[in-house]
C-alpha cells in the first residue's frame, strides 16, 4: 500500500469513528454498570478485558516485527509506550477489578477487537513502511509536551482506575459516590487521563495513524463518560451537583 492510499484510510477510519461517537450518545455500550443482558451471550468480564486488548498489540508487532524498516531506537521508544498501556490493560488491569461473577456480552469483545485490530495494525503498518524518525524528532517541543501529556495521562488513567477499584472492600459489588482528588471536578477522570494520554502519544508520533486512534478513543470514551455521569446522578439523589462528566467545569 503507498502512503497515499494509507492516508486515505485513516480518513475512512476516522470517519467510521466519528458516526460511532454519534451512535453512542445514544447507545451506552453495554458493559461495567451499564452491563446488560439483552445483548446476548456474554463472557466472564476479566476474560473479556484480555481478549479484547491482546490482539491490537500481537498485530502492531506482528507489522513492526516483519516490516520493510528496520526500526531505530526513537521508533523503539513509540512503541514500548504503546506496548507499555497495552500490557496494563490486557494482564494487570483485569486482574486487579473487585467484580465477582461480572460478566460483558460477547459482542462488546468482538467489537472491541476489531476496534483494537484496526488500530493496533494502522499504527503497526506506519512504523513498518513509514516511519523514519530521527533524535532531532525527540528533541523537538512537539515530542516533549507530547511526552509530558502522556505521562500525566498515565499516571491520572491509573491512579483513577485504581481508586475506583478499590472503592470496593474484598467481596462487595455496589456502587459508590467517589470522592477526593479529580472526583471533585468530573465522574471519570480515570477517562480524562486515558485521553491526554493518547492525545500525546499522537503528538509524539505526528502520523495520522496515531491521530485516528486518539479520535477512535475519544469516540469511545467522551460518550461513556457522559453515560457514567447521568447514571451517577439517577442512581445517587445527593450526588455532588456541580461536578462535570469529564473535563473540569466545561462538560
Ligand atoms: P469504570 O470507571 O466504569 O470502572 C473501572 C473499575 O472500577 C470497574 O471495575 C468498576 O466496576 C469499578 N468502579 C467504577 N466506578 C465505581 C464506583 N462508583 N463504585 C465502585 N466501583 C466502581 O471504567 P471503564 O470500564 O469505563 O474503563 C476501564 C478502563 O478502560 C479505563 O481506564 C478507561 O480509560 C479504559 N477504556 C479505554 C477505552 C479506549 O477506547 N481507549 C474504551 C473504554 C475504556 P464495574 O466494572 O462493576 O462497573
């Protein structure tokens, strides 16, 4: 494929992710607190979580690994960050969530898979046949402030995860208002953190592979956060009135 064509179908990709973004203000997937099981069969959820992250990241190496180009260490670092989240959120993450006997349909997992097959690949093919990335690129402003957003993105996405985990003592399977930290301004900042931390790995990566991923998670995640926020608010009459869903005092 010429870079052209490759362009073109992040375009196409992007767009897809977009009309998705749409469908789900309407439709909150169906998983975690919003699990149903009206969506047909389903699956153990911590099973779900890994074979529903594992293949984007099989698939990115599977292209970096038999590609034309023979990645150099500033490659090497774009993708050990990308195989760094993926590596928490297929075999750490899962295990660590307080949910007993939860389960997610089946077809959340095969869409979620082909979401990260997608992604995953695109970004896979761009370092095989594209990428020529130099230590001026690292240098540069665009990669720092990059790093500097993923950073935090990391550390805000897992702390928050983890707190939200740990909301719940061994055993118990509610629900509570969440308190402290971010939780004073919006929901899901575990969400917020997800999404600076893919905006600058986009900025460090400067190809539209990385940007159609970033519009693929945004697509994802800003209606699942709006969800989760309404949600707080039927389930919990005193729930703090002036936090935001996502991005402190603005949505
Ligand atoms: P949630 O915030 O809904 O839940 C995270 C964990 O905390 C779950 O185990 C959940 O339990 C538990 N939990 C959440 N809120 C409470 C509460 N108030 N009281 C008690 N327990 C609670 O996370 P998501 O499932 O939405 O996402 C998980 C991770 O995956 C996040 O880091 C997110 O950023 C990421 N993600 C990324 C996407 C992308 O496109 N890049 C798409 C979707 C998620 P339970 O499961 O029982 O609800």
């Amino acid at each position: 494929m010429n870079y052209q064509t490759f362009q073109n179908l992040n375009y196409v990709w992007m767009s897809i992710g977009v009309l998705v973004f749409l469908l789900l203000l309407k439709v909150p997937a169906p998983y975690g607190r919003h699990s149903s099981a009206k969506w047909g069969p389903q699956i153990n959820n911590k099973l779900g979580w890994v074979f529903m992250e594992a293949p984007g990241m099989i698939l990115l190496m599977f292209f970096v690994l038999t590609g034309a180009i023979r990645q150099n260490a500033m490659s090497w670092i774009l993708i050990s960050l990308y195989l760094f989240h993926y590596l928490n959120r297929t075999f750490v993450f899962p295990m660590r969530l307080r949910t007993r006997a939860k389960k997610m349909p089946l077809l959340i997992m095969v869409l979620a898979i082909f979401f990260n097959l997608v992604n995953g690949s695109l970004i896979g093919y761009y370092f095989a046949n594209f990428a020529h990335y130099t230590i001026t690129d690292l240098m540069g402003p665009r990669f720092i402030f990059g790093a500097i957003l993923f950073g935090c993105g990391v550390f805000i996405n897992w702390d928050y995860d983890n707190r939200l985990i740990h909301l719940r003592r061994p055993g118990e399977t509610g629900y509570k208002i969440p308190e402290g930290g971010l939780f004073r301004w919006v929901s899901c900042p575990n969400h917020l953190g997800e999404i600076i931390e893919w905006t600058g790995f986009a900025l460090m990566c400067w190809n539209l592979a990385a940007v159609s991923f970033i519009v693929w998670t945004i697509a994802n995640l800003i209606p699942r956060t709006l969800s989760h926020h309404k949600w707080y608010k039927r389930q919990f009459g005193d729930y703090p009135a002036n936090r935001k869903a996502v991005i402190p005092f603005v949505l």
